[in-house]
C-alpha cells in the first residue's frame, strides 16, 4: 500500500482530483486525515494507468470515435450542400419553363385558326400529294394544308 496525497493518487489513477475524493466520500479508496492533510491508500493492483479500462484509454477511444462521427457530420453537411444547390437548380429551371409556357400561352390567341376552320375528319394527304380544293367564297381553287399546319393553326 502507498500512501499519496490526493493529487497523486489522482495521477496514478489518471482521474481527476474530484474524483479521487468521491471515491472517498464512497468508502472505495481507503483515506486518512492527518494534520489537515488527507492522504489516500492505493495498492499497487489499484495502479490503472497501464490498465485497458483506465478512464483516459476510454477517453482517447471516444476521442477517435467522435473524430469519426465529426468526419461523418462533414461529409454529410457537403451532401446536404449539394442538394440544396441542386434542388435549388431545379427550382430555376421549373421557374423558367412556367415564364416560358406563360408567354406561350399568351401567344395562343395570335396563333388561333383563321374563322373559317376547316372539318377535322377531313381526309390527309400524303407529303408529296397536293390536292385542290374549291374555295367556294374564291374563284381560284387553292391547295390542301398540310397536317401539321392544320394542327399548329398555321395557315
């Protein structure tokens, strides 16, 4: 058994002072007073510094644990920045198609069929097949439109 001052018992044990005296306060370490002194008994067994389960290997082992989880916290800001840039990128580019759609749809009127639309069951033709068709309100016969152009509106 050796006999050592608070603070020394408290190196060898690798804890701190405060717990050294709960210890103590608890009845685990054996102490005495003596001249205003409090002097703690340690035997050689209670020496932990080399022990696996010393508070401080505990403590260097949750020091790399929370290194790894300050590591995971980063990486997982980044992912979070980076979605946040994306989503905001998409967020631009629906913007933009709704402005775009909104001054097509202005531009619908402008592009409606003349007032005189022709039947939609009408017959089409092929691509290089122009038929001629009488106008009845002109003298002039004038050419089919092609699907297309009767589908967009265009004359």
């Amino acid at each position: 058994m050796d006999r050592l001052t608070v603070q020394e018992a408290a190196a060898r044990l690798g804890v701190k002072e405060d717990a050294v005296r709960k210890r103590m306060q608890r009845g685990s370490l054996a102490h005495e007073k003596e001249d205003g002194r409090v002097y703690v008994y340690l035997d050689v067994t209670q020496d932990t510094t080399q022990d696996a389960s010393h508070p401080q290997a505990q403590v260097e082992g949750n020091g790399q644990l929370v290194e790894e989880l300050r590591d995971q916290v980063r990486y997982l800001r980044v992912q979070l920045d980076e979605e946040r840039e994306s989503r905001r990128r998409a967020d631009t580019i629906i913007a933009q198609l709704s402005q775009a759609n909104s001054a097509l749809a202005r531009r619908v009127p402008e592009l409606e069929a003349p007032a005189s639309p022709e039947p939609r069951d009408a017959p089409e033709t092929g691509a290089g097949e122009a038929e001629r068709h009488e106008d009845p309100f002109t003298e002039e016969p004038r050419p089919e439109r092609s699907w297309w152009r009767r589908w967009f509106g265009f004359e």
